[in-house]
C-alpha cells in the first residue's frame, strides 16, 4: 500500500513542478490543446454523420414499421458514437505523446537539470524519436485493445462484471498510462519498451499508483490538457527513481541491461 501511495505522490509532485515553472506548463500545454481541437472536430464530424452511416450500413431495415426502425437506428446511432468516444478517450494520451514528442522531451530534460545530475539524450534524430514513439504507441494499444476484449467479455458475469472488472478495466488502463508518460524520460535513458515493461511490472503498485488517478481524470480529456504538463513531469520523477539502482550499477561499472533502440 505505500507503494500506491508513493506512486501518486509522484502525480502530485509533477503538478507542483508544472505549476512552479510556468513557462514550461504553458510550453507543454500546447499538443494536448492541437490534439484536443482535433478530437473535438473528428466527434463534431461523427456527432453529424453517425445517422447517415448507419442509414447506410442497415439497408435491410428500410421496410421495418414504426417503432423498430427507429429504435434499431437510434439504438445504433449512440452506439457508433458511443465507440468514437471511448476511443478517443483511450488513444488521447497517445496521439497527444506523439504530437507533442519535441515539446515533451524538451519538458523532460528541463526536470531532469531542475532535479541535478546527468541529463541524457537519445541521441537520435527527431524522425527517428517519432517513429519509435509511434511503433510502441501501436504496441501498447494493441495489448490495451486485447484486455479490453477479455474485461468486455467478462463483464457480462453476474456480480462480477459489475464489481471486479471495472477495477481491473481502470488498473489496466492506469498501469499503460503510466508507461507511455514515462517513456518519456526512459527513451531518452535508451530503454526499449520490453525493458520499460519489465521495470514497471517490478513496481506494480507504484506504477498503479501514478497511473490510476491520473486516468481517472484523463476520463474528461479538456481536463487531461492541463495536466498533461504535470504528468510528464511527474512520470519524469518517477523515471528518474526507477532507474537509480540500475545507474548505481554503472558507476561500479557492472553491465546495464538496457539498450538504445536503433533498429
């Protein structure tokens, strides 16, 4: 349990550090609002279009009487809107990592020099830094997209899809949440994502504890804009505590197990 508390300590953290350098929470403020505009116009789009396309995907029902046609349309009509937006709330964080990869490492490295130490570098060009971002984003959201199918599936069980599964369905999206911010600063520390993987899944209840709250808000994604800043910040901090055994070990010059993705 005090894991679970230190993991959120580290989302409180990140938001005073964000709030303490206001220069730098107006810099990273500034993808989750492009990606933001994008989203809302996408559900704008879909809000107008949802009747027209399920109009078109249910032809067979042309000749139904009233009220079953209308109630299979509308039924369907909420549905498909229903799916863009928990899509869009599931993919937020990752478009909006992506979109904002120069802003957030510029974000990152500024708390890695506030805090002292080293403050490493990918060493790769901009492109590159994209493309990774991009592939383990895919990677990530495709395991989220597998446990989504085995919650979906399990919450039709009596009692407990309405009581366990939920759980489960924040913890899993929490714990991923956690890894896309603090990939971050552990790309940068030339981690590829099995071994990010592997550091979190060590630390489960302190990744849990960082990343469950922090979904939870990032439910209403006009909310998770201001708090992008901070919670870059604070999977930074993080990062940074994970890793500090493993950069002990360097020092006495015993191997690393991490290596800089340049394939």
């Amino acid at each position: 349990m005090r894991d679970l508390g230190a993991g959120f300590g580290y989302l409180i953290k990140g938001q005073r550090w964000a709030v303490r350098h206001g220069r730098w929470f107006g810099f990273g403020l500034l993808p989750g609002l492009i990606t933001l505009v994008l989203y809302a116009g996408a559900l704008v789009g879909l809000g107008h279009g949802a009747d027209d396309l399920v109009d078109w995907a249910t032809p067979f029902a042309d000749d139904w009487s009233s009220p079953w046609l209308g109630l299979l349309r509308n039924t369907l009509t909420v549905l498909v809107f229903g799916l863009g937006l928990f899509l869009a709330v599931i993919t937020f964080t990752a478009v909006t990592l992506l979109v904002g990869q120069p802003f957030y490492e510029s974000l990152s490295e500024q708390v890695d020099r506030t805090e002292g130490g080293d403050v490493p570098e990918s060493g790769l060009p901009l492109w590159r830094e994209l493309w990774i971002s991009a592939r383990d984003s895919v990677r990530i959201l495709v395991r989220v997209g597998l446990y989504s199918v085995l919650l979906f599936a399990l919450g039709f069980v009596p009692v407990l899809g309405q009581t366990v599964v939920p759980v489960l369905g924040f913890c899993v999206t929490g714990y991923f949440l956690a890894e896309e911010l603090t990939a971050v600063a552990l790309q940068r520390r030339g981690m590829v994502l099995r071994d990010r993987l592997a550091l979190l899944r060590g630390r489960r209840l302190l990744t849990l504890g960082f990343g469950v709250p922090l979904g939870l808000a990032f439910l209403i994604p006009f909310v998770a804009v201001f708090l992008m800043p901070g919670a870059v910040a604070g999977a930074t901090l993080l990062a940074r505590d994970l890793v500090a055994p493993a950069e002990d070990d360097d020092e006495d010059d015993a191997p690393t197990p991490y290596t800089l993705d340049k394939g």
